[in-house]
C-alpha cells in the first residue's frame, strides 16, 4: 500500500501523520504538496491537521480550491480510502465529500487533551480492527470542532450507522449529537476531530489510534491481496508528488 499525506500551507500535523503510517505500517508514505495533480499512485489519502492557509475565511473553506483537492475528489468517487483530522475533516466538509459544517467550540476557547471516544461502526477501512462499543483514548487540539448538521442529515447518518465516532465521556466541542467522526454515504471518506496520529506511541498517552491505520492496511489487503501500486519509499520528509523534495 502506497499512501499519500497532503500536505497544505499552514498544515503542522503532516510529519506527525507521515511518522504514524510509518512506524505502524512500514509501508511507502509521501507527504504531497498541495499543488500535486495527479495521485493516482496513491491507495490512500490523508488529509492532516493544521491551519491550512492560515484558516483565512473559515477552517478549510481556501484549501477546499487547492489543485490538489481535485485529485482528492476523483479518487473518493474511485473508492480509495480518504482520511481527514482535524483540518482535513475541516476540508472534507468543505469540498463537500461529507455533509454539515464546523462551528467554533461551544466554549470558544481552544482544546488540547485527551478524550475518550467509544468506536459506534467498526465496518469502515478505518476502524476494521476495533470492536463495535469499544472505548478508545485519541487525544484532540482544535478550537473549531464543533460538527453540525440539520436535522434530516442527522437523521439520514444515524440511520445508515455512518457516526464512526462518538465522545464517550464530556463534548469537548458541543458537536451535535456528540459525533466525533462520520463516513461519507459509500463509507470510504472518513473525517474525525481527534488525532489518531498522536496516539500511536506509549510515550504519548495513548497506542488506541494505531488501529485506524492498521485498519486501513488491512482493509486494502483484503481489497487487493496485498498487490502494492508504484515505487514510493517511507520518509519523514517533505516530498513533492513529482519527486522533488523541500
């Protein structure tokens, strides 16, 4: 499995994300800049967190016309894996490749901690090696995390069981219906506030988000037998799409 971290200006959580894959798949990583036109080399795609273009207008809503966001789309519509924290899900919902919007935290102050989540679908590419209920420690760090949606879309994700995620003890934000992470309607788009990749070390608290990337390794070897697409290397660099390095 090849994967590609997208790596915007203002993204901070792109060598962390490029680490994570690394460390618990060994499997080629690159991060991409935000330019890149063409992914197609790429089995999975994750979008990481930070403040892309300085969160200028609102989280996501710039990064959403980014050239690369077009590739993103195209292979969301092919089936690929997406994954988007933080930022990224900020971005997700604003390209439209899942429903509601993101508003400030109810409390309008900042949050950086570890929260408990409890896994509501394990029958995604991103949560295959939990257990449906299982509660799990990700820690988050976000002041705009607050998910919303209406009615009829609240009703329509719980009905199809897209609510990945749910928080478990306090809403740290006030999302609604205290979704932490939703699935788009084909399941392959995954967006989550908290950070998975910052929970794959025991040295950080936590080892509970090594199994959305093992999930995703998983997930993709049952898809394809383990056949793996083009030439890439695991870094913890930079790289651009076309080979180039900064």
């Amino acid at each position: 499995m090849r994967v590609a971290v997208i790596v915007f200006p203002g993204s901070n959580c792109d060598v962390d994300m490029v680490r994570a894959v690394a460390d618990c798949l060994g499997e080629p990583v690159d991060a991409v800049w935000h330019t890149a036109t063409d992914l197609s080399a790429y089995d999975a795609i994750l979008l990481p967190g930070g403040f892309s273009y300085g969160d200028y207008l609102r989280a996501g809503a710039i990064a959403r016309f980014a050239p690369v966001m077009r590739e993103v789309v195209k292979a969301a519509e092919a089936g690929k894996p997406i994954l988007g924290v933080c930022n990224g899900f900020q971005i997700l919902l604003e390209a439209g490749l899942l429903p509601g919007a993101m508003r400030r935290n109810a409390s309008l102050k900042f949050r950086c901690e570890m929260v408990t989540l409890r896994v509501e679908n394990n029958q995604t590419p991103f949560t295959l090696d939990y257990e449906p209920g299982e509660r799990i420690r990700i820690p988050i760090a976000h002041g705009e995390g607050n998910y919303y949606c209406d009615e009829a879309t609240l009703r329509r994700l719980r009905a199809e069981n897209r609510v990945v995620f749910r928080y478990a003890g306090e809403n740290p934000n006030g999302s609604v219906d205290h979704i932490a992470g939703i699935v788009n309607e084909r399941g392959n788009v995954l967006g989550m506030m908290p950070h998975p990749e910052r929970a794959v070390h025991a040295l950080l608290g936590s080892t509970d988000g090594q199994r959305v990337f093992t999930s995703l390794l998983r997930y993709w070897k049952e898809r394809t037998g383990g056949e793996r697409h083009g030439t890439g290397t695991v870094c913890g660099e930079r790289h651009h799409a076309d080979g180039a390095s900064c």
